[in-house]
C-alpha cells in the first residue's frame, strides 16, 4: 500500500502486483537503475514506485501545472 504525497489517496501500485517485486525491489534498492530492473514496466509505474503520485491530476497539481 502507497500513500500519495500529494491527495493522501493510499493505492497499489501496479507494478508490487508482480510476482517477482520483492526480489527486483531488492535489487533496486541494492543500486541497479530502475529502468534495469522493470524494463517491462511504463514510465509512469516506475515513476509511482519512486514518487508515490497517484495519478495525472496528481501530478498536475504537485507540478503547480494550469489547466
């Protein structure tokens, strides 16, 4: 579980629902560069894994970026 730093919003992250995310987390953690470790994954779930953001809106908002 994540909490957003930015609405409070605690969430899942796509990317923890991988069967092998605690052994890759370890590697990560360990120094090897996210994108290394989840090439799979999107932009936009290894940077929820590295922020917390939940979301676009979120994103928007925490940037300071006008509609």
């Amino acid at each position: 579980m994540t909490t957003c730093p930015n609405c409070g919003e605690q969430y899942v992250p796509d990317i923890t629902k991988s069967p092998d995310f605690t052994s890759k987390r370890t590697m990560w953690r360990g120094g090897q560069l996210i994108q290394n470790v989840w090439p799979e994954a999107t932009t936009i779930q290894r940077e929820q894994l590295q922020t917390g953001i939940c979301s676009d809106k979120c994103w928007d908002e925490y940037l300071g970026a006008e509609e």
